[in-house]
C-alpha cells in the first residue's frame, strides 16, 4: 500500500522476519503467498481452518521467497503449509520432467531394437520346440526368451523388462501427491496425526506418463509376437510341434489402456489401444487362418469371444474375432477424425485391415508420425515461451513473445488453446515459465 512503517500499527499487523534479513508485515506476506488459498480466514484476516487449495501445477505457486531478494521462506513456520504445497508441485514437475526424458530414451532404443529384428528376419530360423503362448504377456516374453533365440530377441526383451520397471515408477501410486496421502493416512493409523490429506486425482492424470509407458510396452510386445509367428511360419514345423496361441489376456490390457488413456483424455493413448486391440485379434486371426491342420494344435479360450457356446466350431470363432476387431479400427477411425492429436496413428489402421484381409504377421507398428511426435517430446520442456494449461490442464508452450497471439489445439485433448491479442482463451491458465524454474527449483 505505500505506507511508511511509521503508520503501521504493529500491535495489530506485526512484522515477520525471514533468514534474508528483509522484514514485511504479515498482511503484506499473507497477500504475497496468497494465504487465503490454503486457510479459511476469519473476519481480522487470521487463519481459522484449512482449506483444500487449488491443484494446478502452476510454477507460479512454487515460488514461496522473499520478494524482495527471492531467498526461501522455508524457515519460517507460519507459512509451512504453503511451502509444502509448493515443495509438491515442484517435485510433481519434475517428475514429469524426468519421466518425459526415459520415456524419450525408451522410444529410442524401441525404433532401434525393431529395425533390427526387421533386418534380421529373412535368415531367422524357428527352434525345433514348441511353443505355448496363452497366458500373461509377461508369461509369453519369457516363453519366448527361453525358447526361441536367445540372442535374437536379447535387445527387445532387455529393454521391455527396462519398460516394466519404468512403468512401475511412474504409475500414479508412485507420484508425489499419491506418496504424501500415502504417507498422512499411514501416520493416522498409527495415530500420529488426526490430519488427511486430500487432493484432486486430476493432478496426476496430467502427466500421462503411465499411459506413454504402458502404451510403448504394448508396441513392444507387438513387435515381439509378430516377429515370432514370422518366423515359425517361414518353414514346415514337425508334426510332433505344436503352436499355442491365445492372446486375449493381451487384448485386456489393451482395454485397460484404454480406460487409463480416458481418464486423463490423453487421446492418442486411446487410439493406439484400439488399434493394438485390433492388432492381436489380426495376429490370432491370421495364425489360425494359416494354420488349420489339428497338429498345430490353435487354442481358442471361450474368453476370447463373448457368448462362446454359442459357437459351433473354430472357423465360427475366427469369423467373430475377426468382425471385433474391425469395429476397434472403426472406431479408432472414428476417434482419429474427431482428435487431430490422434491421427498420428491412423495409417497404422491401414496395416491391420491388410493383416485380417491377407493372413500376415510381420507389420511394423511405429512410423514416422510417431517419430515427430517423440521429437516433439524432447521440447516439451524446453521451450522459449511462457507455459499454459489448457482447460483438461494439459501443459503447452507460447513463443514469440510469451503471449498467445492465435488459437490452436491442445495436442493431447484438442481443446481450445492461445487466444488472441495478447489474451489467453477461455479455460487456459497460466503456468509460468517452466524451463526457467526448472534451471534453478529451490524453495
């Protein structure tokens, strides 16, 4: 307000001294850390009781420092609350941060190991064993890796055990608002405190890190059994061979992809579930096809088709994987017209039409689409604008100047982004500068 010390009455605004040495009232510091966020305040301006704050992930919020010469306010306890709420944010984004970086360097390493398998394939050969593929993916790997060549398929497994773990580290449990709710409810139960901690599971929905990781697992083993059914159907098998093949518990998780990917409207995750759904339905369809002498010995669980009974024989079975699976490309066409960050994927539909229509196995599953969207990725970050969130809280970047000139499109959800004349659209909010922040994040 401009007014001297002298008229301050420090009876009723008292002063706080921070470890800096500067000196404000506390009305002056309430205002500036925007105290009324996380307390209810009462008619003299006093916090009264807690208040569930906003949960963005604002930079803008993590910056609890004197503003005067921006050192930390960590010491000093009446705001304790508000530097924890800003501690997790901070932790919050980096963890996208570093999630966003593997996530990048996985991708990598995928686009690698497949063209090696690609360049491999015309002189690979099928172990003279059998070969039984029907329970868990993670049971199928291992089948793989222990029956056929082990030095073949070494650099795609490795790195899909690499994905597993990853996936484990990212999932939401793992992240900071979850581990700290984890954590208050332990402490009630030990009694500790009478506290909880709540928050809104939409924070954790922005990141999209378990979804990207899931979703790059899946391409994995999509490459693996393509691979492998290539190869063992390059050459005449002994009779006493036998192939078993039942991918639904592959096609589950597809659809739990699918939920996964939905809550935090990441729509290019749904596409690719749909279209990896359709992708093991036309890896099955095109085994069966191939093969239907009975020494070969095909499996077709009574899970993999709904009313099961109801079908006579195997070719029935076939007939009706087949029509499913092409209702998952229609409408993962469908969700590819309708979400332009989704189309990235649409020529991958193409592929698995071919796959039902001509009985094959071997279809690369990544493109160059989805190249851009990796490098895309690695400036997510960097950018040299200042950040906003659109209405669903996914981040973007505005260039320039730092302030929206013109509309765009999320390139998660589609939502409405920019804006015009210097003016953020509706729903958009501000983030502050993340590459800035991210250069020196201390409290």
């Amino acid at each position: 307000m401009m007014s001297s010390y002298g008229e301050i009455d420090l009876d009723e605004d008292p002063c706080v001294f921070p470890a800096c040495g500067h000196f404000y009232t506390i009305a002056t510091m309430d205002g500036h850390l925007s105290l009324g966020e996380h307390y209810l305040l009462d008619a003299e301006g006093l916090p009264a009781a807690l208040k569930a704050p906003e949960d963005g992930l604002d930079v803008d919020k993590t910056r609890i420092v004197c503003p005067d010469c921006r050192r930390s306010l960590r010491g000093v306890p009446r705001f304790g609350r508000v530097v924890r709420r800003a501690l997790l944010i901070q932790s919050t984004l980096k963890f996208i941060t570093w999630s966003n970086n593997y996530y990048i360097e996985y991708y990598g390493s995928f686009s690698k190991a497949q063209k090696v398998l690609q360049k491999s394939l015309e002189d690979a050969r099928p172990a003279q064993t059998s070969l039984h593929l029907y329970r868990s993916r993670d049971q199928q790997i291992h089948t793989i890796r222990t029956t056929m060549s082990p030095s073949r398929y070494k650099e795609i497994v490795e790195l899909r055990w690499k994905l597993n773990e990853f996936r484990g580290l990212v999932n939401k449990n793992e992240q900071p608002f979850k581990r700290v709710q984890a954590l208050v409810r332990h402490a009630r139960l030990n009694k500790r405190t009478e506290e909880d901690f709540t928050f809104d599971e939409s924070v954790i929905l922005q990141t999209r890190s378990c979804s990207l990781a899931t979703s790059l697992l899946i391409r994995c083993d999509l490459v693996i059994l393509s691979d492998v059914l290539a190869v063992r159907s390059s050459v005449a098998l002994p009779v006493n061979v036998a192939t078993t093949l039942d991918l639904n518990k592959n096609r589950k998780d597809c659809e739990i992809l699918f939920q996964l990917a939905d809550e935090g409207k990441h729509y290019l995750q749904q596409a690719e579930a749909l279209i990896f759904w359709a992708h093991f339905a036309a890896l099955e369809v095109s085994w069966r096809s191939s093969h239907e002498e009975e020494r070969y010995v095909k499996i077709f669980s009574s899970a993999m088709v709904e009313n099961a009974d109801n079908y006579s024989d195997g070719n029935d079975a076939i007939t009706t994987l087949r029509t499913q699976a092409r209702q998952r490309l229609e409408q993962a066409r469908v969700f590819c017209a309708e979400h332009s960050q989704a189309r990235t994927v649409a020529s991958e539909i193409e592929e698995i039409e071919k796959m039902l229509r001509e009985s094959t196995f071997y279809q690369p599953v990544s493109s160059d689409e989805m190249q851009k969207v990796v490098t895309a990725m690695t400036r997510e970050f960097r950018g040299t604008g200042h950040w906003y969130r659109c209405r669903n809280g996914h981040p973007f970047t505005v260039g320039e100047y730092g302030m929206p000139m013109q509309t765009a499109r999320c390139p998660q959800c589609g939502e409405v982004v920019g804006g015009q004349h210097h003016r953020a659209a509706e729903g958009v909010t501000h983030a502050g500068d993340i590459e800035r922040d991210f250069g020196n994040m201390r409290l």
